[in-house]
C-alpha cells in the first residue's frame, strides 16, 4: 500500500498524525487472520507455542507465533479464513497444560483490557437437520453475534437433535434466550431455544473478563481497562495479572 506523504501535526504542544479509516483498514488487511491468546498464568515459550499448534491444531498452512508488549500475550497469524476460525473456535484452549483466552486481533486491539466479544459455543435443541446448512445458520446467528463455524456433527448432520455451532458474541450485553423462524403468531412457526454452553462473565467497569461490575475489585484492575489514570489526566500503563 502507498499512503501519501503527510507532515505532522500540532495541537497543544502535542504532536500527531492523521489517517483515514480507509488507510488503517488497508494497512490491516495483511492480519486480517490473526488471533490473540492471552494466557491465565505465564506463557510457555514462543518454541513451545509453535510446536503445539503445529502437532494439534491441524492447520493447512505455515503460521507466524510472535510476542507482544504484554509477556503473557501471543500474537498468532494465520495465512487463511479456515485456519483462523479454527483457532478461534477451539474447545479446549490450553497449551501444555497453561489455559488462555483467545480473541480476534483487530487494528484497535487494546492489550490493557479484554474485548467484550468472545468465541462461545451455543446449542439450538431440536432444530430441524433441514436447518443445519452454514448459509441458513448464519442468517439465524445474526442477532446473537458472528457466526464462526457448525461442529462436525452438524456440519455432516450426524447428530440430529439439534445444532452446535460456535458464534462471537458481546458477552457485556444482554443474550437472546429464544427467536422465531416465522411470525410468531402464526400456527407453523418454530420457536427456537438457544443454550449458551460456555459464556464468560464480563466486567464493563475494568474491560476484563472472569468477573462482573458488581463484583469487580479495583485493586487488581481498574476502572480505565487496566489502565491507572494519575492526578494530571494522563493514563499509564500498569501490568494486570490475573492469577
């Protein structure tokens, strides 16, 4: 990408440069397929790391393993859309034993807090084998959140009890417990249950998961995201560690 040649800028003594969301978005792109683990205890080696991924995750291409400011976040890069749903959506996040999180890598990522909108497994009891095609799934995810991908079971429709798929929702707000497919009011209209396997708590006081608002203690995360905001209204960076 070429960007046009800019000079600087100047407000109250501070300096700063200007881009388009176009622009950002451009410069993006290459990572478009990039995921963040975030582990709960201290990461195992970058080695380490690349090995596991290499022997379980079962991906199609080469990926790239780096480290990030914070010591116990892994930035992981994926070279395609399948091999990056399938790291999003692991049901057993752990590597060698240590539990993380993982989250969809975005230009705005912020490292001192935790998005709100996580990977989670949902089930939709009794839906009809019909309705287990992704096209179809996908237009019924669309109030909960993004769709990401069917199990195996649905996706071969071996199981037809119901499906599983794996969606990213907004763990900060309300959850949808049910929706229609047809007008309610009518005679053969199905209304659908939704289960929310693994959903974590979120806390909208310090941006971090594992908690809520009403149970958020400041002394180990505050209020800005993990960020300390000293007397002079200038935030500072402090490390957060959950243990």
């Amino acid at each position: 990408m070429i960007l046009a040649l800019r000079p600087p800028k100047m407000v109250e003594g501070e300096v700063y440069f200007q881009f388009t969301k176009e622009e950002i978005a451009r410069l993006a792109e290459p990572f478009c397929y990039s995921v963040v683990l975030k582990f709960l205890k201290n990461r195992p080696s970058l080695d380490a790391v690349r090995a596991f991924i290499h022997s379980r995750w079962g991906l199609m291409a080469i990926l790239v393993v780096s480290s990030m400011r914070r010591p116990r976040n892994i930035f992981v890069r994926m070279a395609n859309e399948a091999d990056f749903t399938k790291a999003l959506s692991r049901e057993v996040c752990e590597i060698n034993g240590i539990f993380y999180r993982a989250f969809r890598w975005s230009s705005d990522f912020n490292e001192d807090a935790e998005p709100s909108r996580v990977p989670v497994w949902v089930s939709l009891p009794g839906l009809p084998p019909n309705f287990y095609q992704q096209a179809f799934l996908n237009i019924l995810m669309a109030p909960i959140g993004t769709f990401i991908r069917r199990d195996n079971s649905t996706r071969c429709a071996t199981r037809t009890d119901g499906a599983r798929l794996c969606v990213e929702v907004d763990a900060a707000k309300p959850l949808l417990s049910h929706f229609w497919i047809g007008a309610p009011e009518l005679p053969s209209s199905r209304k659908q249950e939704i289960i929310y396997e693994t959903l974590p708590a979120y806390c909208s006081s310090c941006n971090m998961q594992g908690h809520n608002a009403r149970t958020c203690n400041p002394g180990k995360a505050g209020k800005n995201g993990g960020r300390k905001v000293n007397k002079k209204g200038r935030s500072e960076t402090k490390m957060l560690i959950n243990d």
